[in-house]
C-alpha cells in the first residue's frame, strides 16, 4: 500500500502532515520568506506554504499591481476557520492588493443542494457580514456570484479542453461513479481564479490565491490548465533560460504552421523577431533565437529573470491573439482543530465556534474544548501540560492573541505545569469573549457597508 497522502477538497477529513504535503505536492514552504509587516498567522507558521509568492511580493516591491482571488461556499455558517482566510485576503489588501472574491453558489448548489436564492441570503448575511466587521475594506473588495459571471463559466468550459478525466482521476481521486457536479465545479473554480486577469477585470497581474490547503487541488488543477494555454514557455537551460513556443490548434495560425504543416517563412521569421524584441525590452543583448528547434535562448538570463521574462511573453501573446494566462499564485493556511481536536465543520456545530455565536455558547464549547493537561492536578503541575495539542491555547494562537510574547509567556507556563488546563481554558474563554463581543459590535456598525461588496 502506498500511504501517500490525497487531498479531498469536499472530504471532511483532512491530513495536518503539512511538511509530507509540503513534499507530495511540491509547495514551497513559507520558512524564510521574508514578507513584509507579517500578520499573526505568517508569525506563527499558520500560514506554512505557498506557490510562487515571489512574483507577487515582487511586484509589491516594485510598486506594480497584483490581485487576489479567494472564494467562500455559501453553504452554512461561517467559522473561525473561515476566518483565516479573510485574515490572508486583509493581510494582502494591507499590501496594496485588490481583492476579488467569488461565491460558490453553483458549486454549493450543486455539491450541497443548496438553492441559488438560499446561497445568495448566506453569503451576504453569513459572510459578507462579517468580511465587513473583519476589516475589508468594500472600496477595495469585490464579491460576485459564480452564477452571474459568465466570464468564469466561459472560461471554465474552454479550459475543459486542455484537461481530462484520467488528470481528474490524478488530482481528485475520481472514479466511474463520481458525480460530474465534481467535474464542472473545479473548472468553474478554475474560471474563478483566471478571470481577474483578463483585461476588462484588470489585466495582466500576478494573481494570488490564499485559500486552505484542502484547496490545492483546484489550484495545481488551475496553474497546469494555465500553463497548458501558453503559447510561450519559459524554461531553465544548460546555460541561462530557454523560451520555448508551443504550437496547438488555437495559435498555429498566428505562429506561422499551415493547416497542411507546412511552415509560412515569413510569419515565423516575424513571431522570432517579436519574441527577441520582447527579451532584448527588458535590457538582454545576447539572444540566440532558433527557429527550427522552436527556442529562444537567453544565456545571460538567471532564474530571478524568469518571471518578468514571462510576463512579458504573456503580454505579447496577448497581443498575437492569446489569452496570455498566468498560472496563478497561492499561500495556505493550517487547519485550526475542532474544540474536538478533529477537523472544524459547520457540521458538526457543538465542536465549532461560529463568528455569531453567544457568549454563553462560546463559553460552553470551550470548556467541553480537549485539553494538553494532565488528569491530576498533581500530575500536571509536575510534569505539564502540553500546549500542542490543548484546543484553548491552539485557539489563543490562532485566533484571539495577538502578542506574540504573552502567548509565548502561557505557553511556557503551561508546558512547565504553573497553568493549569482549567485557567488555560479561562485564558480562552476571556480573550474570545473580547473577540466575539467586539466583532458583534463591528458588524452592527459596518451592516450599511455589505452592499458595496457586491459588484
Ligand atoms: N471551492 C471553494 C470552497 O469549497 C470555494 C471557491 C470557489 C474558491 N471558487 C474559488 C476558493 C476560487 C478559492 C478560489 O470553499
């Protein structure tokens, strides 16, 4: 048997060995990305991977525009886990990023059987509400319905070609009985994630996707889709980098092969010509273009170069006729627990704390919460508790401290035995008191606001 591990994005059991997943999927780890002005979540590992991050913290270092893209499933309540991502999507508005953010109201209808109506009620009462009371900013932030943008359904058809049910099998676990609602919905998740870029939505950006890592699937669905439609490709050589041009059905014309195969001289001499112009824009001089093979070589070039050298080839295959998609970027967060210990869902309501919930329930679900500590009181104050797996202080961490060395001042002190379970759970039930109470006063105070967030 082999015991890799396999995402479900619509499972309800999800794996928390992030560095193996770090690994089988080949994320990037977030250790030693210096970001600027990290949140909470980046200064205590809660954020923990990405993919190509770099490109938008570049372009945030140079002054230049990026885009963000998340998505909610309007489906039940929202939870302190969902909360993580606003805290990403807040964090790069802070940056200067402008934030998209899609309703799945096709996806929730077809994979939970919820009404469009009722998803609509749910994401602006349930989610929006509170985005509003978290701090996003509705001048800077924009939510649409999956099912009144016909750009993303447009473009998740078309993106259909370039993929099919053996990669579905790969990236999903798909078989013969899997119902299609799962099949259409990654394609429209797909439409959802490449549409910011396109010119009437803002154009050519760098586009991150701070999600749940239970959603990686969809993006390395997203970024290969993406990748699959470029007509340029941007590659390390021997010596430097190497673009290299992708003839398919869509573009053959315009890059000079004949119906019949048969090479137009003259166009292809052109297509080069603009591919080197592209390069030698950017300050390169020495560029050894090769027709015959198809490549474009650039010895002087390093792997920094890359990602201008890209965007500028996706810029000219715009302007030959293609769609010039960027494979989108990502960062994920990890999965705060249950009050269980297991994995937080709206499902299962006694173990989740819900952003509406009252003080009295929020209290109640606390001290039921699983505790680090000893069963003695004898036994914790010698040899201690352990903050780890201690669902109070998790939620400290994740949610309602914010002073790194006060949290670090518990930790110790419950790990040495000085806190008990009971007064780690108190420490809790106060802080998220204070949380709960004023995000109840912030939403009242914001409820005009959550209009402007739709387009
Ligand atoms: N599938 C996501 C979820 O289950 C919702 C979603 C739809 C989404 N489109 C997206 C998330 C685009 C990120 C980006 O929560």
């Amino acid at each position: 048997m082999n015991d890799d591990v396999r995402i479900d994005p619509w499972g309800s059991s999800q794996s928390t060995d992030y560095s193996r997943m770090i690994e089988q999927f080949g994320l990037q780890s977030m250790e030693g990305v210096e970001v600027p002005s990290p949140s909470r979540l980046h200064r205590r590992g809660i954020i923990f991977a990405h993919r190509e991050l770099d490109l938008v913290l570049e372009s945030k270092r140079k002054g230049e525009p990026f885009g963000v893209l998340t998505g909610l499933m309007p489906s039940g309540k929202m939870h302190l886990g969902h909360s993580m991502v606003i805290d990403q999507v807040k964090w790069f508005q802070q940056q200067g990023g402008d934030i998209t953010i899609a309703v799945a109201d096709l996806e929730s209808t077809a994979t939970r059987g919820i009404s469009l109506a009722e998803g609509r009620k749910i994401a602006a009462e349930e989610y929006v509400a509170n985005y509003a009371a978290l701090g996003l900013d509705p001048q800077k932030t924009t939510v649409y319905f999956q099912s009144q943008r016909s750009i993303v359904q447009r473009l998740g058809f078309q993106l259909g070609k370039r993929t099919n049910l053996s990669e579905f099998e790969a990236i999903y676990g798909f078989d013969g009985a899997t119902n299609l609602a799962h099949v259409q919905a990654p394609l429209v998740q797909a439409g959802d994630i490449l549409h910011p870029q396109l010119e009437e939505y803002g154009g050519l950006r760098p586009i991150v996707v701070p999600v749940g890592i239970d959603q990686d699937p969809h993006l390395r669905l997203t970024r290969g889709l993406a990748s699959k439609t470029n007509w340029f490709n941007v590659n390390d050589a021997k010596m430097g980098l190497q673009v290299g041009v992708s003839v398919q059905d869509e573009n053959s014309a315009a890059l000079g092969v004949q119906p019949d195969g048969r090479i137009d001289k003259e166009r292809q001499k052109q297509v080069f010509a603009s591919i080197v112009d592209t390069v030698s824009g950017l300050g390169f001089s020495d560029i050894i273009s090769n027709p015959k093979h198809g490549t474009v070589n650039i010895p002087s070039a390093t792997t920094r170069d890359k990602g201008s050298i890209r965007m500028a080839l996706l810029s000219l295959e715009r302007k030959m006729g293609g769609m010039g998609l960027l494979a989108p970027s990502s960062t994920y967060h990890r999965f705060a627990v249950g009050m269980t210990g297991d994995k937080m869902s709206s499902s299962k309501p006694k173990t989740t704390l819900f952003l509406s919930d009252d003080i009295a329930s929020a209290e109640k679900k606390i001290k039921k919460s699983f505790s680090g500590g000893k069963s003695t009181i004898e036994e914790h104050r010698q040899l201690g508790g352990n903050p780890d797996i201690d669902v109070a202080y998790q939620y400290m961490m994740y949610f309602f401290e914010e002073d790194d060395a006060y949290l670090a001042e518990i930790n110790e002190g419950y790990r040495a035995g000085k806190i008990l379970a009971g007064e780690m759970k108190q420490l809790c039930i106060d802080r998220a008191t204070e949380w709960l109470n004023d995000l109840a006063e912030k939403r009242d105070e914001t409820s005009h606001m959550i209009n402007e967030f739709f387009e």
